[in-house]
C-alpha cells in the first residue's frame, strides 16, 4: 500500500517491490493514479507465493473502506 502525497492510498501487486515503487515516483510506467500524486511512499505490503492469492489480496483491501485501512496499519 502506498500513501501519496495528497494523503490516500493506493493499493497494487508486482512481483519486485523497489522496482514497482521506483517506477510510481520516477517513470511513465507508474499508475495514471499515482502519477498525478508524487511522491508516494511504501506504508505497507504482504508476500505471497503467487501472484493470483496476491490480486486476490489486493482487491479485497481496495473495497475497503479507509478506516479499516487504518486500522491494518495500525493508525
């Protein structure tokens, strides 16, 4: 999970980390989202072995509201 600048979140999966942060500060490769919102900054993240269980993660956390985002981050 990232926190950007303007103070939201955004959520994602990749399978290389610094890679993916690196591309949401610096490049054209990161999110239309993230983008539009530098810099961002990692604020939490979770391995798992494949990728699939990881979208599955993720989507689950995006249809959460932010307090309960909160609360995984333990604000």
């Amino acid at each position: 999970m990232l926190q950007c600048s303007d103070d939201t979140y955004y959520v994602g999966s990749t399978n290389n980390l610094q890679r993916r942060l690196k591309q949401h500060n610096e490049s054209k490769l990161g999110a239309h989202y993230t983008k539009i919102r530098r810099p961002v900054t990692l604020i939490y993240h979770e391995s798992f072995d494949t990728l699939l269980v990881a979208r599955r993660r993720e989507i689950e956390i995006k249809k959460w509201p932010r307090e309960r985002k909160n609360k995984l981050l333990n604000k």
